[in-house]
C-alpha cells in the first residue's frame, strides 16, 4: 500500500476514469460553487422488466435502514457498476475528500421523491464515511447464487449479461464477511436460481498451432536448457519446467525436453531448496519437478539425487496457527508446507497420485476447504472462514487434481458448473471476479477440466478462442488483445490444446497440439541476493505520463484532479533514494506553495487543516515530508501542521453522530493505525514529543499479543502486515523500554508472515506494498533478519517490470506496472524508516507551479487488489492492496489495496489482484 494517511480503509482507490457525464458536472459544479458532494443524477431506467437471467445487468439497493425497501433497476447494455446505478434510475453523491468516485449516498426517484440516502445530517459526505456505517458493494456472476464482496469500484467493474450488483448501508468487517445483503441474486434476479449461468457458448471452432508455439518456446530457451527472465542473469525455474510441460505436450519426447529436464535435475537444490537444504523444501517447486520426472519416465524418488515424494510427505502441515505452536509455512492443518497458494496444494497432491502414493487424508480434504459457495476454488492457502474469492484457473486445476484423486464428485460438479456459468459466449473465462477481460491462462485451465468431465462442447468453445489468441510469431500474450508474447501462460494453454493436461501429460503421447501462451510485462528478475534496480524505479516515477507536469500524480479518474497521498508517496520514494533530488523539489515545492491541481484543488483539500474536518493522519503525512526534505514543518503549505496535529490529539472518544475521535490518544479523523502512526512520527520529528505520548500510548495500546497491530481504530481484531510494521517505525523512533518490547515484538512477528517466496501477505495476495512496508519495518533491526531483508528484496526485484515499475502482487493477472505499489516498492527497498528519512534539497532549483488549467494525461496503471489501469491501487468494492480493508463504495478496489486493490490477487498465477480496496492518494 502506499505510506500515507490509511483513511478509512474501506475506499482507497480512486478508479482511473470517471463517465463523461460525472466528469462534465464535476468542471461544472467547480466552476460555479464551493461543494462538498458530488450528486450525479440518473438516466432514465431501464426498470427490471428488460432484463433476465443472461440479458443486460441487474442491480439493487437496500435502502432498509432508512425506511425503505429494496429498490431493483436493470440496464440492458451494461457497462460497468457505476453506470449500472445510474441507468437503472438511482442517484449518487460522492464525498469532497475522494470526489464522485467513492459512493457516499444513493438515492431513487419513488423513495422518498429521490432524497439520497444517509442525509446531510447523518453523514456530511467530506471525508470518507466509517466502518460501520457506509455504503458497500456486492457482485454476483451468472448462474452465482452467493454475493461476493466486490474486488472493484463501481467505476472500474465491467459487466457483463447476466450479472448482479447490490448496494447495502451499514458496516462490515475488513475480511468482507460480515455485512452482506439480506436477499440473494436469484432474489433480485427473480424466478428463482438462474442454473448454470448462460447457455452454451456460440464461439468459432479453432486449432492452435502447437508447432508453432513449440518453435516460439525453444527460441526463449537459453543455451536451449533454461528460461531466463528478460534483464536478469538467473534462470526461471518455474518457468522453465512449464517450458519443458508444453514442449512435452507438443512434441513428445525429444532432445530439446532431455536437456530442459537435465538442466532441472542438476538444480533440484536450487529449485526445490531455496532456503538451503536444511530448511523445509518449497512444495510448489519439489511438486513441479516430481510432475515432470512423472511425465517424460524418470524416476521421483530419484531425481536430482533427491527423493521428491518423500520431500512432499514428510511436510505436510500437522496445525495451523490457531494451535498456538505455528510452524513457518503452515496456513491450516494439510497444507504441503511453504505452499503458500492452491497451486502449489493441488500440484503436491497430483505428484503423488501420479506416482501411485495415496496423499495424506489431511492434503487433499484441504484442496475442499478452499472451495466457494459458487462451486468455485480460490487461489490462496485461505484459513476455514475467510474471504474465498472465485478464480477460474484455480478453479479448473483443483477440479482436475480432485477428479483424479477421487471421492469428491460433488466438489467437482460443483465447480464443473461454475465453469460453465464464468464461460463466456465466444467460450473464453476472465481471469478474476469482476473482470470482463478474457484471460489464456484461466480460459487453458478451464478447457484441461471440462475436456476431463467430459464437456466437449464448451472445451472446444474455449480451445477455439485460444486459437484466435495465437500470435503470429506462435506465442501467446497474456489476455485477449495482447500484442506481446510470453512464457508465463505457455503450458496450460499448450496443454489445452493437446487436449491433456498434467494429470495425464506423457512423452508417451505425442500428438502436437497448440503453443503456449505468456503474460506480457513479465518481471525482471534479480541477481542472487539483489534488490530491485532503484534507478529504473524512479524513472518510471518521474516520467511525465506518471507525474503531472513533474509536481502531482493525478487521482486517475480523468477530473485533473491529484491524488495528494499518492504524490507524498512518491516524494517519500524520491527521498529515499536520492536519484533525483530536482523532481523531489518540484513536488514539495507544489505542496507547499499549495499549487491546484487541475481541478483547482491545493493539498488543503485534503488534509482539511484549518477545519472541523482536519485530517491527522493526512497532516502528519503532510509534515513528515518537510521534515525529510529539510522544510518547517511549522511553516509548510501556510500552516503549523505541528500546532495542527497537537490540536488534533482526542481528548476523548466522540459519541452519537460526532465520529471525529476513535478514542482518546487518537487523532481526529485518522481511522486507520497507519493515520496514527505518521502523525505521532511527525510531532516525534519535529520534537514535540509531550504532546505526542497520549497519541503514542493509544498506538501501544492497539499492539496484539502476537505483535502485531489491526488495520483500523478502534481495533477490527485483524493482524495486518503493512499496520505493523508502520507502527513499529513510530514506537522506534519514540524509544523507551515499553515501545522498545514492543518494537521487537512486532519484528518477530513480522518476520513469521513471510512467505517462501520472500514475500509478504496483504490483501491483495503476496503483495508488493507489503513485503516493501516489511522491509522497512524489519531493517529496524537488519543484523537480526538480515535472512529476510535479502528474500524480501529479492522478491520485489522479481516484481518489477521492464519499465521500471512494479506490479501490485505476484501471480496477479495483471501484470502492468502499478504506480501506488511502485513507490512503496522503491521506497521501502530501501529499508530507511519514515522516522529517519532525510534527503536535503540542497543544490536544486525552483519548479514552476502549475496552474488550475494545466492537467497532463491520467496515468494509465495496474488497479487492486488487485486488475485495471488508474492510479495503481488495486481493490475497490472488497478489494485490498496489502492490508484488511472493508468493502467498495465505487471505488477502484484494489489493495490494496489495493488492497489492495485490491487487490487482488494473490494465488498462483491467477490471482485476483486485489479482493479488497486499496488506497487512493486520499488514502494512506
């Protein structure tokens, strides 16, 4: 996630365009008044009458806590949530903090003559409303009878025939579970269950060129035995045993397979023991390498001078956590150890049937435990009650490895049916939940398990649309419309082609069939032990597409109109490294001169200084930037943001509709622990350190016994990474043998999160800001985790693109550079707290303020939690992009993200990147 102020964790991600009515009514409204809210008004509905079970898009409002009923309305060529609202006859207001994006009311025409709802006098619409009492946002697909916590804003969800939306007032928790509407879709749908989703698909037939694709992969062999990432010196082994799958799915036995699977047997250690030999394998890689000795006739149990099934049952998870004694690796009783996701679960447990082993009872129940209500499997180690969010290609794999084990024919039907309700028309599937966007790998996955059941007709459906996918060179991008090949998706969809998949692939049958496919943008990889390349990083920060006429990043929602938080962020990026001191200059001079945006806005309009809505977490994040760079904090953007913050200490909890104070110690709308955190560092930095021990103490009193710290305040009960290890920043900095135990706490704790890959988990998977956030926190005490520092390092550098940038989560199915997870990821690889960054300015020169008028092209960026372009925060309605954060009110979700985007995510290959909502630049 990005550093700054995590306000209300529920909607930190502004989608990156806005419809074109909402954006002429914004230029409109700014033109001729101050506001606090925007209302868009509706079209004229469409009613419900139009639409069905698999025509146009249905949506519904509960407007129950304000004496109301449900309110359903349709649109019958649907585009995306957002404009679903307003085409079905309801109004919106977004708030003068996030603009129209975020949904802070709803209104209908024959409800009370159109009032929207909460009313000024319950809920102001300035700043983003509270956990418990908002609007949030519930998806349902065809033929899904169970509402999903949105991974998306409204903004940013494209929909298509047959899907649902729904609109409930009031709270929910941070895992979305709590919450939901009190009707199901078929409610809202009418007639009852809609079955299967929709009919059968009418795509054209299609042959993929297995020859040709074959051609394409052993040209991106190096020295014909390994894949090597584009700017990287190290192989990919992953990648290079899904090379040798596809080569042995389109050619049989062959020369080139003999060298791939020699050179993987000569680096079992370094494949299937990243952690050295001494230390638990990695299951999903020892799973790997069984599979391929299984299917060109080696040996498992002795290949690469290592006995691979003894390798994977002798680690399988005896407990959980919740045992009290956890064990490194170990999400629930039944996980493969170091597994980390679904893949590597159900990969471990068809290695072993392959070779004839009965996997342990525990290991397969598990690969159950991971199924939604919908039939469908999501992609991550999820524990027995979390969010479990649909994904296709988990989906399609899990099937496969539980048809084949046996003895679970309901869990297979069911999610055979999911798969037929997430097909599309011309017989491709989306990569995640919400997404409209056809994806190879999910679309591969899906077709090797209907071949397997037996469902000819949609297999071939699916086959044909990876046809049409096929590039000219043989390769295959990552999603429909792609222009660039890569390895990533080549196996699956080779397989699919072939009509096998690795439950059965032998070099015994050689039948060529059609060429792999690879997402484009694939990271650049590390040197052993390096970082990230920061120099690249900060030039994909600094160029002009990104930041606004070199002084703002732009909220992304085509308005003009800054993203603050996001533009702090990279400010902090800047400092950090010191690789361009002059465009560092050029934004803290437009934050202090309190240069407008191209919507007219200062940074004042979104810290509220000076106001009955002052922001504290904001304005802290606000003066840590002066302080880092050298500026008076006293004396920044024409304000004593000190003076402001100690005016901001809470005195006492608020009550009734007064929601400024969470409790006393905290700051006045600062919601989030990571709002309380910057502002106690910047009264520390600023020495101001007596008013700071109450809000200090209040930030002690959040700490969890197991270290770690919640998202929100009060606390939501949730352990969250990037929460804990911002706030071990600020209690190092305070000092003192309390904040000094609980500093070592939270560090020990942090370090038992991370995962085998030397990542960290939010909530938009194995996420980039995370693992950045982590970095920071545990370089508080680099001797001690100096182990981690250097996986965590190397697991970013493994997520940065070619473009500098880094994507939001690794095994998102999007794999373009976000910008939100770009300056956490440079910033934090750095490994220099918030509580001592400094950078001095001096040497540079002024930058020229930017007038109202002059607005640059919005960022076109990765969206969690996390899946679409805009500012870079995945997540949105449910989304996340690294820590628990609550359901969307329309926007962009995304992990966070997020979250965070949203989002979402995390998983194999196909993770949604972002489940829950990131943070906008009026974020953290």
């Amino acid at each position: 996630m990005g550093t700054g102020q995590r306000r209300d964790e529920r909607a930190r991600a502004i989608p990156p365009r806005v419809a074109a009515l909402a954006a002429a009514l914004c230029t409109l409204l700014a033109a001729c008044m101050t506001f606090l809210t925007i209302t868009i008004t509706p079209a004229t509905a469409d009613g419900t009458g139009g639409c069905t079970a698999t025509k146009g898009a249905l949506v519904a409002v509960d407007f129950g806590p304000f004496g109301g009923s449900v309110e359903e309305g349709c649109d019958l060529t649907p585009t995306t949530g957002y404009d679903l609202l307003h085409d079905a006859g309801f109004s919106t207001a977004g708030t003068q903090h996030d603009g129209p994006a975020f949904i802070c009311r709803i209104g209908y025409g024959s409800f009370n003559s159109g009032t929207q709802y909460p009313t000024s006098d319950k809920e102001s619409c300035v700043l983003t409303p509270p956990a418990t009492a908002y609007w949030s946002y519930w998806i349902a697909s065809p033929g899904q009878s169970d509402w999903t916590y949105s991974p998306y804003g409204a903004m940013d969800r494209k929909l298509k025939d047959g899907d649902v939306d729904a609109w409930v007032y009031g709270g929910t928790d941070v895992q979305g579970s709590t919450g939901k509407p009190t009707f199901t879709p078929d409610d809202v749908r009418g007639g009852g269950p809609s079955g299967p989703g929709p009919g059968e698909p009418t795509g054209a037939l299609g042959k993929i060129d297995t020859k040709a694709a074959a051609t394409w992969l052993t040209g991106q062999l190096t020295d014909g035995e390994r894949i090597v990432d584009d700017g990287a010196t190290t192989p990919d082994y992953s990648l290079t045993a899904d090379t040798a799958f596809a080569l042995a799915a389109a050619n049989g036995k062959s020369a080139t397979l003999d060298k791939v699977t020699d050179y993987l047997a000569a680096h079992t250690a370094d494949f299937a023991y990243p952690n050295g030999t001494g230390q638990a394998p990695d299951a999903t890689a020892v799973a790997r390498l069984a599979l391929l000795a299984e299917t060109t006739g080696r040996d498992p149990r002795a290949f690469g001078g290592r006995d691979l099934l003894a390798a994977l049952t002798a680690h399988v998870c005896a407990a959980g956590p919740e045992s009290g004694e956890a064990t490194p690796g170990c999400t629930a009783k039944g996980d493969f150890r170091a597994s980390s996701y679904a893949e590597g679960q159900a990969l471990a447990v068809l290695a072993l049937l392959r070779a004839g082993v009965t996997p342990p009872a525990a290991t397969v129940d598990r690969l159950t435990q991971l199924q939604c209500k919908d039939g469908s499997f999501t992609s991550i180690l999820i524990r027995p009650g979390e969010y479990c969010d649909p994904d296709p290609a988990t989906t399609g794999l899990i099937a496969l490895v539980l048809h084949r084990a046996g003895g679970h024919e309901d869990a297979v039907t069911a999610a055979r049916t999911y798969l037929g309700g997430a097909q599309r028309a011309d017989g491709a599937f989306p990569g995640y939940t919400g997404s409209t966007t056809g994806s190879v790998n999910a679309t591969a996955y899906a077709a090797q398990a209907l071949a397997a059941l037996g469902d000819t007709t949609r297999t071939a459906a699916a086959v044909g649309w990876l046809s049409r996918q096929q590039l000219d060179g043989g390769g295959f991008g990552f999603e429909e419309g792609a222009t660039d090949p890569a390895v990533y998706a080549t196996s699956p969809a080779v397989l699919a082609g072939t009509g096998t998949s690795l439950v059965t692939l032998t070099t015994k049958a050689t039948e060529p069939t059609s060429p792999p496919t690879s997402p484009s943008g694939t990271p650049t990889a590390p040197a052993p032990g390096a970082g990230p390349d920061l120099k690249k990083g900060v030039a994909y920060l600094t160029k002009a597409a990104n930041l606004k006429q070199g002084q703002y990043y732009g909220d992304g929602t085509g308005s003009g109109r800054a993203d603050f938080g996001l533009t702090i962020d990279g400010a902090y990026a800047l400092a950090a490294t010191g690789l361009d001191n002059a465009r560092l200059r050029g934004i803290v001079d437009f934050l202090d001169h309190r240069g407008k945006d191209g919507a007219g806005r200062t940074v004042d309009d979104w810290t509220n200084v000076g106001t009955s809505y002052a922001a504290a977490g904001s304005i802290g994040k606000t003066a840590l930037l002066a302080e880092a760079v050298g500026r008076d904090p006293r004396h920044f953007t024409g304000h004593d943001l000190i003076a402001a913050l100690d005016q901001a200490v809470c005195a006492k909890a608020s009550t009734g509709a007064d929601r400024s104070c969470a409790a006393a110690g905290a700051y006045t709308y600062a919601p989030s622990v990571f709002a309380q955190s910057l502002a106690v560092m910047a009264q520390l930095r600023a020495g101001d350190s007596t008013s700071a021990q109450r809000p200090i103490a209040y930030l002690e009193s959040l700490q969890e016994s197991s270290g770690a710290w919640p998202s929100l305040i009060p606390s939501t009960k949730d352990s969250d990474v990037d929460s804990t290890a911002i706030a071990a920043m600020a209690l190092d900095l305070a000092g003192g043998a309390k904040a000094d135990r609980a500093v070592d706490k939270a560090l020990s704790w942090l370090a038992s999160r991370q995962l085998a890959d030397g990542g960290f988990p939010g909530t938009a998977g194995d996420s980039v800001n995370s693992a950045a956030l982590a970095v920071q926190g545990l370089s508080l005490d680099a001797p001690k985790y100096a182990e981690q520092l250097a996986k965590a390092r190397k697991f970013l550098a493994s997520q940065q693109n070619g473009d500098g940038g880094f994507v939001v989560a690794k095994g998102s199915d999007d794999r373009r550079s976000d910008l939100r997870a770009s300056t956490q990821a440079v910033g934090g690889a750095t490994g220099i707290s918030f509580g001592t960054l400094q950078r001095s300015l001096t040497g540079t020169s002024p930058q020229p303020t930017p007038s109202p008028s002059g607005s640059a092209p919005d960022i076109v960026t990765t969206g969690d939690t996390a899946g679409t372009a805009g500012t870079g925060s995945t997540g949105g309605a449910g989304a996340s992009g690294g820590g628990g954060i609550l359901a969307a009110t329309g926007v962009q979700a995304g992990a966070l993200a997020a979250i965070a985007v949203l989002l979402m995510l995390a998983g194999w290959r196909t993770v949604v990147v972002a489940r829950r909502r990131t943070g906008t630049g009026g974020g953290r």
